[in-house]
C-alpha cells in the first residue's frame, strides 16, 4: 500500500517509522509520503490559512495549495486513483471495519487540516472519506492520521508475525478480548486463572470466550448487542444477568450492579466479578 500525507507538520508523522509500521516499510508492504503542504505555495510568507467567511474565531485553510499538492500527487500515479481521506470530527466514526475497508485500497492519500477546516470547496472536488477517530477536539489531523494509518498498517498482508492474531483482535468479532496473563503463576498474592494452565485448550477457549462476552457486557454493552452469539454466548449472558440480580440483593451487589448497567468497569472492579 502506499499512503501519501499532507500536513504543514510533516514531523508530527515520524512515528510511522517506529515499531510495526516502520516495519512494514522497511519490507516494502507500505510505503508512506509525507508531503509538506508550504511546498505548494507560491507567496513569499507560504500562507496556508486566511480568515473565514462569514466571521468567526480562528482561521481556514486555504484552496490553492491544497489543490495543487493534490493534483501533483494524484498525477504522480497515472495508472490509478488514490482514496483521499481527511480526518476531522465532522467525519465517520473510525472503526475495525473501516480499517479494514481501508487496508484492501492500494493507496490512500491523507489531508491533515488544523481544527477550524479546509476549505469546503477543497473537501467537496477531493475527498472520498472524512472519518472521525472520536468526539474530542484535536489540533490537527496529524495525530487522527497516525492512528488511522496504524490501525491498517497492521491489517495488511504479512504485517503482523501471526496471521491469526489480527482475527482474535477485540472489535474483529464485535466483543472485546479476554483479560490475559503471563509468569508468574502467582503475582502479588494474585494467581493465574486454573484454566489456562490446564492444557485443555477447548476449556481455554470456552473460558476466553466466556470471559470476551462479560466484560464487553459490563464495559461495551452497545457491542454485545450487535455481536454474533452462539447458543453457548446467550446461556453464558442469562448465567450474567442471573449472578447480577443476586448481587442486587446486597449493598454492594448493587454497586456492581449499577456500573454494569452505566458501562462502566476498571480493571479493579466488576467485570471480571460479574
Ligand atoms: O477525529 N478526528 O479525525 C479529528 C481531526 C481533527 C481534530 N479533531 C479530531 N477529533
């Protein structure tokens, strides 16, 4: 894959040589471009933003250097057609599935706006996408663009050391993952689950999904609702929802009753008790 980015910042995008990511360039998987969008200016100043129509606070940024950089770099490649995705908070709201959808484009072109905007016009003639990575107030897209590129860099072919863990991903099957553990066996007077130690891998596994299913019940309960349940998943739900209205009895019970109904849950509390 290759990914273009444009920004004014191309620094804040050096993360992407680091760890998995840099790892899938060095190979040659992805190949990412970090354009400055001052090359594409032609004023002595390299203005990029001007004052917004109609008033207000802060700045937009202008048209012209966003077309040009566009251009260029769509034309670099006459063969084909890159999805030109920004991030901004008016966008979709990113998920796996959107990942995803991301990691099957053989090249995507990123534009990094500051808070206040592009252009419309410039989002109008150029973008495929605007996706959101979530409802806060970042300064830039730089950092939306880093998490984006991220969550596909590891999606794609030969990524990651083990093609089976990208599957066992929380999100992948719509619940979040089991808790897990390594050595020691016994931690702070805290011992491992017997389970995994047992060698049944078929206890293990029910074990996992068992645990997949109450936590994202306590945490996530809007993903339980759109996740595929097996029989065993909605015996394993009634078993919960049972153990909750004991718990409800008593003063604490209700407590934990109560953050299991708001979403809420630490790693200290009820999940793993529910
Ligand atoms: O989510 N986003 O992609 C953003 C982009 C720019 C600023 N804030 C955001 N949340």
């Amino acid at each position: 894959m290759r990914a273009d980015v444009v920004t004014i910042f191309p620094t804040y995008l050096e993360p992407l040589r680091l760890s998995l990511v840099g790892r899938a360039q060095e190979r040659g998987t992805l190949d990412v471009r970090t354009h400055d969008l001052r090359a594409w200016t032609s004023d002595v100043h390299r203005t990029v933003d001007d004052a917004p129509y109609g008033g207000g606070p802060g700045m937009v940024m202008r048209p012209e250097p966003w077309d040009a950089a566009l251009s260029e770099i769509a034309e670099s490649d006459p063969t084909r057609r890159p999805r030109v995705v920004v991030p901004t908070p008016a966008g979709r709201p990113f998920s796996q599935r959107h990942a995803e959808e991301l990691a099957r484009e053989p090249w995507l072109v990123f534009c990094c706006g500051r808070y206040e905007g592009i252009d419309s016009r410039v989002i109008d003639t150029w973008a495929d996408d605007e996706i959101s990575i979530g409802d806060y107030v970042l300064a830039g897209g730089e950092v939306a663009t880093l998490v984006i590129l991220e969550a596909v860099a590891r999606l794609l072919p030969g990524v990651l050391g083990n093609s089976a863990s990208a599957a066992d991903d929380s999100f992948s099957d719509g619940l979040l993952e089991a808790p897990v553990y390594t050595r020691p066996q016994v931690w702070r007077g805290a011992e491992v689950p017997a389970v995994l130690r047992s060698g049944d891998h078929a206890a293990v596994a029910r074990w996992r999904r068992a645990q997949a299913l109450r936590r994202t019940l306590a945490r996530r309960p809007d993903l339980v609702e759109h996740a595929e349940l097996s029989d065993a998943d909605r015996a394993v739900l009634e078993a919960v929802a049972a153990e909750v209205q004991q718990h409800a009895a008593t003063a604490s019970g209700a407590a934990l009753a109560a953050d299991s109904a708001a979403g809420r849950g630490s790693a200290r509390d009820s999940p793993d008790r529910l």
